[in-house]
C-alpha cells in the first residue's frame, strides 16, 4: 500500500509539472498512461506465459469477457469522472482564493 501511494504521489506530481510545462491536457495524459499500462502488461502476459493460462480460462468460461468488458467501461468513466472533479476542485479552489484576495487583501 505504501509503495502504490507513493507511486501514485510521484505520478501526480510529474503528471502536474507535464501540465504546467507543456500544457498537456489531462485527457491526453490519462490515455497515454493507459497505452504504457496495456503494453507493460502485454509484455509481461507473454513473458510469464500467462496468457496462455488466461486463454484457457475464457474458453471454459466465456462469460469472463462481458464482465472484464464491463469492469472496463466502469474503470474508465471512472477514470473520466475523478478527473473531471479534480479539475472543478482545483477550479473552485482557484476562483475561492481569487475572491478572497479581492474582499481581504490583508490575509
């Protein structure tokens, strides 16, 4: 657990300087990171020869890909969503310390 917030700790924080430095939208980032995820995983599918494993396992149960084909789209519009309140908040947090500015200069 440690290890994965501390992954996820340094991702945001380059993905945030991407953004600030390259105006990289957040979009384009969130595909690209998934692109890099597919491809690792593919490459280590082949290498461990797991995939095989995994073909065999949807052959004897095919009903396994509706419901990874769901999880998928569930994980996406996830991924859409959290990014969009992410982007409000920080909107919000942006407009709130602006008015504050403007009514309480002294703070």
């Amino acid at each position: 657990m440690l290890v994965s917030l501390t992954c996820d700790g340094l991702t945001g924080a380059v993905q945030e300087r991407m953004k600030s430095e390259s105006q990289t939208k957040s979009g384009h980032m969130m595909r690209a990171m998934n692109k890099w995820s597919i491809g690792f995983l593919g490459i280590a599918l082949v290498a461990t020869g797991e995939i095989w494993t995994f073909a065999a396992f949807v052959q004897r149960h095919p009903s396994v890909l509706g419901q990874l084909v769901t999880f998928s789209i569930c994980s996406a519009l996830g991924q859409v969503s959290s990014n969009s309140h992410v982007v409000i908040r920080n909107l919000c947090n942006t407009e709130m310390s602006t008015a504050l500015d403007a009514h309480f200069p002294f703070l």
